[in-house]
C-alpha cells in the first residue's frame, strides 16, 4: 500500500509519529486499505475487497456501504460526505472518499 505519509526519522533517528488530523487521514487510508480478515487482532478491521470484487456483478452500493463502515470506525473522522468509485479495470476499482475531522474536509485514497 503506498501511503501519503512517508516515515520520517528524527535526528537521533528515532520515527517520527503524527498525531491531530494526520493520524485521522493516516488510520482512515490503513483502514479502507486492508483486507478484513488479515489482521489477528481485530478479524473484522478492513473492507472485504476480495468477497466485494469476487462478485459477479459487483455491487457499487454494497462497496460504498463497507468503505464508509470502515471508515466511520476511525477515530477522530466525524463524517464521510462522499464516496466516489472509478471501476479501472475488470475488478480493479479505485474509490475517492470525502470524508470530514473536526470541521476539515480531506479525501481518502483507495485501490
């Protein structure tokens, strides 16, 4: 997954971590980028992108409906305003989210 937000190390070399509005864009991207069911913690943590593009044919609202249920899971986003989906290719699809934090609109990224 390629992130917005490379690491960034300190001059003792130690990373960097964000915090406010950052961590907000930097979890929700993670979040609508994994694959539920991958991470052992939490099993229902991610979008279900393998059962929702295995479908023939695939459902735009039931992607919508899991992207913005993953999303409103982050902490700190308040809304999600918008979803938009650009199918790139036989199951290859790309989703722009407009989501809202603390009164700030900033998109999300996936696929």
């Amino acid at each position: 997954m390629d992130l917005k937000w490379p690491l960034e190390i300190d001059s003792a070399g130690r990373p960097l971590t964000v915090d406010g509005l950052d961590e907000t864009k930097q979890r929700a991207e993670i979040g609508v980028g994994a694959q539920q069911g991958d991470w052992d913690f939490d099993i229902s943590y991610g979008v279900p992108w393998i059962q929702l593009m295995s479908m023939k044919p695939w459902s735009p609202g039931l992607v919508r409906a899991s992207l913005a249920q993953q999303l409103l899971r982050t902490p700190g986003l308040d809304t999600v305003e918008s979803i938009v989906l650009d199918e790139t290719g036989e199951r290859e699809l790309t989703a722009s989210c407009r989501c809202t934090a603390s009164g700030v609109q900033f998109d999300v990224e996936a696929g």
